[in-house]
C-alpha cells in the first residue's frame, strides 16, 4: 500500500449489495397519543425511490438513486428527511491517482493517509441545484448537491448537519466494517396532500476513488433515508412566514423553527 502513485482508477474489489433503509417516524404533538399514533389522523408515509439494489461498484461509478417520500395518510403533512452517509477508514485517491492527504496531518508512512471519510459523493441532476457546505474544504467529505426549494418552486432546505453516529452490531449491515455515518438533515418547503410525493432529495450516487483493499471484498455501503412528518393541522406555530400551501411555500427560517419546536416537544413516534 506504501506507493508513491496509485493507478487512476481505484476500483474497489467488491463493494456489493447496496443497501437503502427507510425508516418513518410520524410526529405528533397530542399528549394522549402514546399508544396510537392514528388517533387524530392516518398519519403515514413511504420512501420511494428509483434505485438499484445489488451493484457491485468500481471508483468513480455513478448509479441512479432518488429517495422521495410519499404522503400515504389522509391529511396533508409537512416532510424532513435525514440522510445518513456512510463513513469507512480508507485512503481517498485524486483524479491523478495520488493519494490525498487527510487534513493536519503530515504522513510519514501509508497509514497516515488514512482518514475517516464519506465514500459516496450524492449528486442532483436539477440545472442550480446546490452544494452542501462545509466549514472547511476537508477532504473526509463527500460531494453532496441536492434539490433544493426555491422562491415559489418546491424543493428542499438544508437544514444542518447532525454529527456522527454509529450503528450498534445488532443493527449493523453484515459486512458493513465500520458501522458509521454522518447525517445531513433536510426540510421540505410545501405540504404535501394525501398520495402526492415530494421531489427527489437527489438523484444520483457516486463512489468515491479509494486504496484498492482498504475496504474487504463484500463489504456492504448502506446509505440510509429517515424520513419524519408532521400533520398540517398541528402546525399551530406563531410567526412562520409562509403556511406551506402552493401560494406560500415555507421559508428555510420557517422550517427551522418548526423543526425546533418539535424536537423541543415531547413527541410521539415510531422509526428506526
């Protein structure tokens, strides 16, 4: 692995069956809901989404993936979805086939240009569409461009990112090595009606270009999709600019605050 040039294309030998996991949580502010959350109102839902289980993928290599969520209750719902990006140890490689060095540090041998980084780069096909930011331009990120909403056009905000979790081994992916994942947490502009569906978050994965081995043959790279809501009538919130309809989409501010005041609350739910 101690190379001074590595090939420009860094396959990876078997990062197989792509997994995506929706999970759904539906909010509700009643207090006396704990025992049944259908007690108002059917509020439910479903990710769908355009996407191919099992590839095998090589650095570089994009495939399709557009997770959405579709409103399957019988009242109108607010949506947020968490997206959840899979962090392995691994040495990233550039366009040239030189291994990057991770940020501070100062490598004297091939394991320092390991880090812990994204594998994915998660893309969007809309003409404008924008890039999640970081502080810094650290490499241990993916890429990340999503649909994003618009004065008057439905889309989705970036609300912030939520840190770092690991899964527990009982819920881990077999052959799944690290377990990690930084998530990135978005929030939809417009109520979405009973069997409608929002747009796509985004559209397209990537694999990022890696040290061929430093990831088993078999491995399994999970991205996974939370997806939360809210129903439109419990939205009794004082001070939001627009009301979620086609004629006065939420601002971002207006789903910060609406997301602060439901984890504030003491909420009832169901997701995994």
């Amino acid at each position: 692995m101690d190379k001074a040039k590595l090939k420009k294309r860094a396959f990876i030998a078997s990062l197989a069956a792509l997994v995506v996991v929706g999970s759904t949580a539906a909010f509700l502010t009643g207090k006396d809901l704990a025992g049944n959350w259908f007690k108002v109102a059917k509020v439910d839902l479903d990710i769908t989404e355009s996407f191919d289980q099992d590839r095998t993928l090589s650095a570089g290599e994009i495939i399709t993936k557009q997770p959405s969520v579709k409103n399957t209750g019988d009242v109108d719902q607010l949506f947020f979805v968490e997206i959840c990006v899979p962090v392995m140890n691994t040495t990233l490689v550039d366009s040239e086939g030189q291994r990057i060095i991770p940020s501070g540090a100062t490598p004297t041998d091939a394991e320092g240009y390991r880090q812990e980084a994204e594998i994915y780069d998660l893309l969007a096909n809309k003409d404008g569409a924008l890039t999640v930011e970081h502080s810094s331009a650290d490499s241990k990120y993916g890429e990340f461009s999503y649909q994003n909403a618009e004065e008057g056009v439905k889309g989705w905000y970036f609300l912030g990112e939520g840190g770092q979790f690991t899964v527990s081994e009982t819920n881990r992916v077999p052959g799944f090595t690290d377990g990690k994942y930084n998530t990135y947490l978005f929030g939809y502009n417009a109520m979405t009606a009973p069997g409608e569906t929002t747009i796509p978050v985004f559209d397209k994965l990537r694999l990022r270009s890696m040290v061929d081995g430093d990831i088993p043959g078999g491995t399994v790279g999970q991205v996974t999709v939370r997806a939360y809501t809210i129903q439109a009538n419990e939205l009794n919130i004082e001070g939001l600019t627009g009301d979620g309809s086609e004629t006065s989409l939420y601002t971002e501010a207006d789903l910060v605050k609406i997301y602060k005041i439901l984890e504030n609350k003491s909420l009832t739910g169901q997701g995994g």
